[in-house]
C-alpha cells in the first residue's frame, strides 16, 4: 500500500473520532452548564481545554458562555478541532484514499459530511442541540459500522484502526488530564455533591455513565472511576483498551508485511508499563504526571507509526 | 430565435415518427407515468452525490464541487451506425499514432509538404525532448477520446481528436451504471452492448505496453494532481476500477533508474504510468520547473525505456487544433486510405484569406482558439451580441494565428426530459479508443454530452452541459 494511502486512511479516522469526541465533551459541558448555573463558565473553559482549542477560542471571544463554546465547537471553520473541520478533513482523507475504501465505507463517511455540512450551516440552536450532537455520533457510527462490516482485515483495516485507537486513547487522556483534580482522593471533597457533579460529567464525556454503574454498582469514588477510564481494558475508551487496539494492529502489520519496527518496541513498552500499574501506584506517584506522561507516550507512538510507515516522503 | 425544426433529431423523425433504435425505447417511455420518471430523476442525482461523483469548476470558489447533470433520456445509436464510425475512429487512432511516430523521427510528413513544417516546429505542444525516443511497444496515444458531432442520418464528423489525456470516461461507465439500477427492464427490451469491460482493457491493453525490461506482471499506477483536480474523481474511479495504485507526483521518485512508488514497506517499482497531469507538469526537471505535480527526473527514466507513460508526453501535437484541419491529409499520407469520418471545415486564421473570410463572417462561424478546450475562450457567432462580435474580431486581428474557424454546425439533438416533457437539445459525442500493440479497442458507446439549455450548442460540463447514457444497440 502506498505510504500516503496508510496515512490518509490514519488520518481519515482520527479525524472522524475526534468529531465524535467533540460532540460527546460538548454533551457533558451542556449538562453541567444546565444544571449548575454558577459554574458554567469555567466548566465550558474546561470543555475548550479539554479540545485543545482555548488559545483560538480566546482569540475569538471574551467569555465563556454556552453560546459561543457550542458554536466554537461544532461550526467554527477557524477552529481546527471543531465538528465540521473534522468531518471536512476526515472526507478529504477519505476521497484521498478512495481506492482503499468500500463503496460502503467511501458512501458513509460522504453522507456524513453532506448531512453535517447541511445541519451546521446555520448556528446551532440550544433546543436543537441534543439532536444535532446525536446526528454527529450516529453518523460516525455508521461509518465505523461500514468499516467493520465491509472491509477486508488487511493493512488498510489496521491503519483505520490505529488512528482511531490513537485518538481515543489521546482524548480520554486529555479528559482526565483537565479534570485529574477531581480524581483526587481529596478527604473534603468525597461524597459531596460538586464530586457527584464532576465524576458524573467525565464519565459522560467518554459515554461512560451507564457502563461504569454496571461494572461499578456500589463503589462510586474517585479510585474507582480512574482505575475505570485508565485500566479496565473491558472499556473500550479506557487508556489500557486503546493501546491495547493499538498493539494487536501493529503486530497484524508486523505479520502481514514480516518486519518489526521501532513503532512495535514502543507500544511494548506502554503495553508492559500499564499492565504493572495498580491504580494505587498510580494515585501514589501522582495521577497528573502520570497522565501527562500516556498523552507524550502516546504522540510520539503516533509519530513513529508515520515515519514507519512512509505516510509522508 | 426557433431554429429547432431545421435539426435532425435523433429519436423523433417528424411528426409522431419515431426512428428506428428508439422504437422499443419509445414504447416503453409512452406507458410510464412522468410523475415517477421525475421522481427517478432526483434519486440519480441524490445517487451521484451520495458516490461522489464530482467536478471541480477552475474560477468558482462558491460551488466547489458541482454534479455533472444526468439525463435520464438515453442516446441510442444503431448497431449499423457504430460499425462505420468505430472503422472512422480506429483509422483515425492509427493515423495519429503513425503521425506521432513520424514528426519525432523522420519527419516525412513534413519533408513531403504535407503539413506545414512551422506548424509543427513553432508549436508549443511540440516536444523537442520526445525527439528520437520510441515509446515502449511503439503507443503514443494509448487513450484516445474523438470528440464527434452528426448533423443528418448518415453525415458524422470529428470536431476534435483528443490524444493527451481525454476525460470523461468515468461518467459513460457510471451513467449506465445508474440506468441498469433505475430501469433494469430497458436492458431486456434492448439489447444494448456492455460499456462495463473498460476498466478491465485499459488495464490489460496499458499492461501490454510495459517497458520490455519488465519482469513479471506489470505494475500499473494512475497518477492524479490531486484531489483539487477537477476530474480527482474520474482519476480514483478509473484507478479503483482497475485495481491499481492512484498516485500523486509526491509519492514517486527515481529510484535505480526506475521510477518507484513510497509503499508502506518501502520503494516499489512501477511499470506503467497512466498519467492524468499534462505534459508540461509532467517533471520539473525536463519541463516546467515550478512542477510540483511531477515526477523530477520521470523523462529521463523515459527516455531510457525504463517506465511506460501513457499517453506518451508530446501527443498534444496532433490535437492540436491547428493541426487538426490538415488530419484528412494525415489519414492519406499515413493510411493511404481516404478518411472514413469527415472533418468539420475549418478556415486557418493564421492565412490571411482565411482570415479575412472569417471575419467577414465572424456572425455564421464558431471560431476557437488554436490550444484552447473545455469550451472557454470561443466564440459562438449566431449567439453573439453585436459587442461580443466586435471585440472578437479585434482579438482575431491581433494574433491571428491563434484562432481557427468552422462553420455552425446544425448539431443533431436527442430529447432530454423536462419538467414538460420530451424537448430536444444538442449533443456530441465522444468515444474512447485503447491503443496497444494487441490492437485497437473501441469501447461501443461513450460519452453523450448535452447542450442542456434550449438552442445552446455548447455541451461542456463547465459550461452547464449536461450527460447521457449511450446505447449502442445489437444487431
């Protein structure tokens, strides 16, 4: 496969994750902005820290308010992360690599784009909101859904698979990198009702509210959510199923094309340090470093993976 | 202006009489309801969104991908009819190539008169670098798109003979895609012969053009400016089609001597290039040097008969629209047969008693430009204001030599279907020919663009022209 196709294909679906995750982190900052007044302001600051977008939503705009964060988001072309230049960018990696997509997969991901393009053209009401945040994951759904149910398990699946895989884990990891203070056991704080408030938002910004209650009915706290989001490799947003994604693709491209690369030691080693983490160990050498180190572990895999792969010349 | 009666239409005779190839078609369009015909007009559109099968307009930020209208009226031709153009265009095809052949060797042609040896020397598509190189199996032109017009039962002629990189091709293969979809039982009250092996003879017929030094299977790739090329979409479909890598100058470069690909598991070599970027971007090292659509060092490997590129760089000579009007003494000078499809009479402006017949009837004549295509830059003299005529011919004094003239021709016209039923418009008509050394192979069918708004004779897609599904019937 041509480098440039892998990359394209890479790309294609980073881009389309990270339209997903937008949308999902938008959902939770307009639950906690509707439901505590007081502290909306600073919660849609997280919201845009969170996406990575402050420094150019500062450049925008004065304040923090719901109105202007949920444009910022979904329809701000200025704004690199924002739905509709994901999806714009997710489909012109996708005409790229027209020739390693089924049909299904190609008519997906362009429906997708014309029915967004079409629904952000005009702001956002915040009635309409809901439903538009639910047209934005179902059609990465579909997407997705295509992929999985047409393609072949080749290189081109694997490469689709890793940019998602990569993306995932980067935006679960950034989630808990802003709200890690909340994570902390903090004596004062346990119980009450901002915790409540706070844990309840991080889990719903990864989908999460309703898995962790099944697997964690009666333990609400602090150790068990982080334990959730970053260990438990039955969830498949948590930091430990996405580098584990991240690896069996890589080992399928190392099998397929009979060559290790560095790409390989490097995933071994995140592998390796987070099957030896307790989530006690990690709260004792600091959950924020911690954290900060997975999100620098996991850039530099994802450039690696580029320069093994010739994405670029 | 009603001048529609005086043009030969090609499904309706006259006065209820339907031609011969529409008769089934006709029968089966009198017992349809033109409510759900509308209605399976809008689902092709939504179809050809729904797969992307885009342009790109140059100068039209605002539209930045634009469907190609489709009619869903098709334009049927007589297995009869076929056999003598599909004769014309083959005879064509060879005398180009035999033309290609010569003016980069020996250059008979012009040593014997026939062709004007300034014509060739001054013209700008001429390539001094293809001089003494024999492509691989001896192809230039290994694709070529004939662009045909009718104006009577039997009276055909070539308006254009595209020999660099015609496009197109794409939509005759999707159109009728979307026929066999919408009306699968047209297919068995007509017997139409399939468009749908092309893919597969271009694939064979460039494979059979690989450089003799090709070990193995050859390797084909398709090279493409880009996605903000206005025919991405014809490039990805044809590579796709073909099962073949759709490249970009970015992803090759000299390696060994060899022309190689980046792949996921290091350089690969590739045999064949079907290239769609001109000549000129083709390598900045040879060519234009602010290229970035090329391959630095591609004409050298080239020369050295280690990559076949197709079409071979330098054939825009022999479309050239100046050269155009000598093609009836190419046929005979190379063929030693008289042209089996006609020329449209043109007057060389760079002849001044040309000239001054042209501009004496500037108001009959088509004039265009001697490089120009995609319809950009003619005039249209019945349709003309008096304004437009007159800086025209101010720009035809100045430089002359870069305009020819035809008359206007009476373009046959096929119905479209309209919000009020049957109207007619004008076509064109343009076939693809696949040169190997197996043989010439002409898809039967092709391309029908249609001029969609009343009167206009312009069918250009960038110029609102629209298409149809071409229908070569069975005998």
């Amino acid at each position: 496969m041509l480098g440039k196709t892998a990359g394209g294909l890479y790309w294609m679906f980073r881009f389309l994750e990270r339209s997903e995750n937008t949308a999902r982190l938008l959902e939770a900052g307009f639950r906690i902005a509707l439901t505590r007044s007081t502290d909306a302001e600073s919660e849609w600051k997280s919201v845009l820290t969170t996406a990575g977008v402050c420094h150019g939503y500062d450049a925008q705009y004065d304040s923090y308010t719901a109105a202007h964060a949920v444009d910022f988001l979904l329809r701000d072309t200025n704004n690199p992360s924002s739905v509709i230049s994901s999806i714009d960018k997710a489909r012109t990696n996708a005409r790229m690599v027209r020739t390693a997509l089924t049909t299904e997969a190609w008519e997906a991901v362009n429906e997708a784009w014309m029915a967004l393009k079409d629904t952000l053209k005009r702001p956002v009401k915040e009635t309409e909101l809901p439903a538009v945040l639910g047209e934005i994951r179902r059609h990465s759904a579909l997407v997705r859904g295509a992929v999985h149910g047409t393609m072949l398990r080749t290189d081109v699946y694997d490469f689709t698979q890793i940019g998602t895989a990569l993306e995932r884990a980067d935006n679960t990891a950034r989630i808990i990198d802003v709200k890690y203070y909340t994570l902390l056991p903090s004596a004062s704080f346990v119980g009450s009702a901002l915790d409540n408030v706070q844990w309840e938002t991080i889990l719903r910004s990864v989908s999460a509210h309703r898995s962790f209650r099944w697997m964690h009915n009666h333990d609400v706290s602090a150790a068990s959510i982080a334990d959730f989001l970053i260990l438990d490799s039955r969830f498949p947003r948590s930091l430990s199923f996405c580098s584990k994604q991240i690896e069996e693709n890589l080992g399928y491209l190392a099998k397929d094309y009979n060559k290790r690369m560095p790409c390989h030691d490097l995933i071994d080693a995140q592998r390796n340090m987070l099957r030896a983490q307790t989530i006690e160990m990690i709260f004792d050498d600091g959950l924020h470093q911690f954290i900060r180190n997975f999100i620098q572990e996991t850039t530099a895999i994802g450039m690696q993976i580029e320069k093994d792969y010739s994405f670029i010349g | 202006m009603n001048t529609e009666q005086q043009h030969f239409d090609e499904m309706l005779a006259g006065e209820g009489e339907v031609r011969a190839p529409y008769s089934a078609y006709q029968n089966w369009f009198s017992q349809e309801d033109p409510a759900r015909l509308a209605k399976k007009s809008k689902e092709a559109e939504a179809f050809f969104r729904r797969t992307g099968i885009t342009f790109n307009v140059y100068g039209q930020s605002a539209a930045q991908e634009r469907l190609i209208p489709f009619d869903l009226i098709p334009r049927i031709i007589a297995s009869r009819e076929w056999t003598k153009l599909s004769k014309g265009i083959e005879q064509r095809v060879r005398a180009i190539n035999a033309f290609l052949h010569d003016i980069y060797h020996r250059q008979e042609i012009l040593r014997a008169g026939v062709v004007p040896i300034e014509l060739v020397s001054r013209n700008e598509a001429f390539l001094p670098q293809m001089v003494g190189v024999s492509p691989p199996g001896g192809v230039y032109t290994h694709i070529v798109g004939t662009d045909l017009v009718r104006t009577g039962e039997d009276d055909f002629f070539v308006l254009e003979d595209n020999a660099r990189t015609p496009s197109g091709v794409s939509y005759m293969l999707e159109n009728r895609e979307t026929m066999l979809q919408m009306f699968p039982e047209l297919f068995t009250q007509n017997k139409v012969q399939r468009v749908s092996d092309y893919p597969k003879n271009l694939r064979r017929s460039l494979a059979a053009c690989a450089p003799v030094n090709c070990e193995g299977k050859p390797t084909v790739a398709v090279l493409t400016p880009g996605i903000y090329n206005s025919a991405y979409f014809e490039h990805s479909f044809l590579a796709n089609q073909m099962g073949v890598e759709l490249v970009e100058g970015h992803d090759l470069r000299v390696v060994d001597g060899r022309i190689k690909m980046r792949t996921t598991e290091g350089y690969k070599v590739i045999d064949v290039l079907y290239r769609r970027v001109d000549d000129d971007y083709l390598d900045p090292l040879n060519f234009n040097p602010d290229s970035m659509l090329g391959v630095p060092g591609i004409m050298d490997v080239y020369r050295a008969g280690n990559i076949t590129i197709a079409n071979a760089p330098g054939t825009g000579i022999s479309d050239d629209k100046a050269i155009y009007s000598y093609m009836p003494d190419i046929i005979e000078f190379y063929t030693g047969e008289k042209p089996l499809l006609n020329n449209v009479q043109t007057w060389r402006c760079s002849e001044p008693q040309s000239l001054k017949y042209v501009l004496e009837n500037l108001k009959e004549l088509v004039v265009k430009e001697v490089h120009g295509s995609g319809g950009y830059g003619m005039l249209v003299g019945p349709a003309a204001s008096k304004k437009e005529l007159a800086s025209f011919a101010a720009k035809l004094r100045r430089n002359p030599s870069n305009y020819i003239a035809q008359p206007t021709l009476s373009l046959s016209t096929v119905p479209i279907f309209a919000k009020k039923g049957l109207s007619p418009r004008h076509v064109d008509l343009r076939p693809f020919a696949l040169m190997s050394p197996e043989g010439i192979n002409i898809t039967p069918g092709g391309l029908t663009r249609v001029a969609l708004k009343q009167g206009s004779l312009v069918v250009n897609s960038s110029q609102g022209g629209g298409t149809k599904d071409t229908w070569v019937l069975e005998d």
